[in-house]
C-alpha cells in the first residue's frame, strides 16, 4: 500500500528554465547566437566603421600630394589602421566560433558580437578619432592665426568632422551599456495557466503538464 500510494502522488511539473539551460549547456556553439539583435546590431556597427575609417585614409593618404601633405598622411594612416584593427577583431571572433575552441561561456559573452569585446574596441575608436579631431582643430586653429594667409580650411574641417564622430560613437556607445545594464531580460516564470516558452530545440507548452523531445532530435 505504501508504495501505490507513492505511486499515485502526481509529479511537479518540470521545470522549463533548466530544460531550456541544459539544452543550452548541450550545445556550446549555440551561445555564439543567443541575442541575435545585438550581435546583428554590434556587427552593423562594426562594419559601418570599417567602411568610414577606411574610406577616410585612403582619401586622406590619396591627397597627401598636396599642401599640408604630414597631417594627412598621419591621420590617413592611423584611421586605417583603426579600420584594420575593428576587422581584425571580427575576423579573430569569427575564426574562434568556427574552430570551437573556447568553450567557456564567459569567454563566448565577451568575444560574441554584442559582448564586452565590441563594447572595448568602440570605446577605443571613439577616442582615437577625438584625439585626432582635438589635435586637428587645435593646430589648424592656432596656425591661422599665426598665418592667416595658409590655407588650413581642410584641417579644421577635417578635425570638426573627426571629433563629431568620436563624439557620436561615444554617445551611443554610452547609450548602449546604459540600455543593457539597466534593462536586463527577465527570467519568465511557470505558474499555473496556460505559457509557452519558446527555446532553441522546440516550442514547448505548458499546460500543468510540460511535454519536450530530445534537443538532438529537433536538431537533426
């Protein structure tokens, strides 16, 4: 008798936050992906960056011919080497996802597109093209008025625009962490009506009664 009536005790109902963390846990790759807006967001940014950096020094460098030829060269060459660096870290994210060799989550957080990586190389291409903008506009502007008769109009505009952008990455770079650390995602809980948690492997439905398959067969 005892054991009929343990039998017929009803189980709890499982639990779907650590079903959806164990399948999680199965899948190490699938961490690379887990918030596809920011990654699709951090990616966007990063690529726009490449293109401006890029396209800026190789005008810069292009024009390096004419009068006042040393700051162009120096700022042509260190914008490119920004846009070199921001692609060097895609490409070095990109190769570590492929070879999966990390296998860390902490390490998958900060080197994903969205992480703590992107987070650090805007913050340095932000300040790198303050610098130059700061630099630019202060020689261009004390040069005038040492010669007013040396055309720097180029220069300071090259710095306004320099610090402008700096400026704007900075901004919304601020923006971006403000966002992320102050509007966390919250946990969904189980209660006792009808809710459907959407996970990787399947759609599952809990109605008092949670029913899933293996994650390996919705894999496959």
């Amino acid at each position: 008798m005892p054991e009929l009536e343990q039998l017929s005790v009803p189980r709890p109902p499982a639990d779907a936050g650590r079903i959806q963390r164990n399948i999680l846990e199965e899948h190490v790759e699938l961490w690379w992906f887990k918030d596809p807006k920011k990654s699709i967001l951090c990616y966007g940014v990063a690529v726009v960056l490449i293109l401006a950096c890029g396209t800026g020094g190789i005008v810069l460098l292009y024009s390096t011919s004419s009068r006042s030829g040393e700051w162009r060269l120096a700022v042509g060459t260190t914008l490119c080497l920004l846009a070199l660096l921001v692609l060097l870290k895609q490409l070095l994210s990109s190769a570590i996802q492929d070879m999966n060799c990390i296998r860390s989550r902490n390490q998958i957080e900060l080197l994903k597109s969205g992480g703590f990586s992107d987070c650090v190389v805007l913050l340095l291409s932000a300040l790198v093209l303050l610098v130059c903008g700061v630099v630019l506009t202060v020689l261009s502007t004390t040069t005038m008025q040492l010669s007013p008769s040396r055309p720097l109009a180029s220069m300071f505009t090259s710095g306004v625009i320099l610090m402008t952008a700096g400026a704007a990455i900075l901004l919304c770079l601020l923006l971006y962490v403000l966002s992320t650390s102050c509007c966390p995602v919250a946990p969904r809980r189980l209660g006792t009506g009808d809710i459907s948690i959407f996970t990787i492997s399947s759609r599952l439905a809990v109605n008092r009664r949670l029913a899933t398959t293996s994650s390996m067969a919705n894999l496959i």
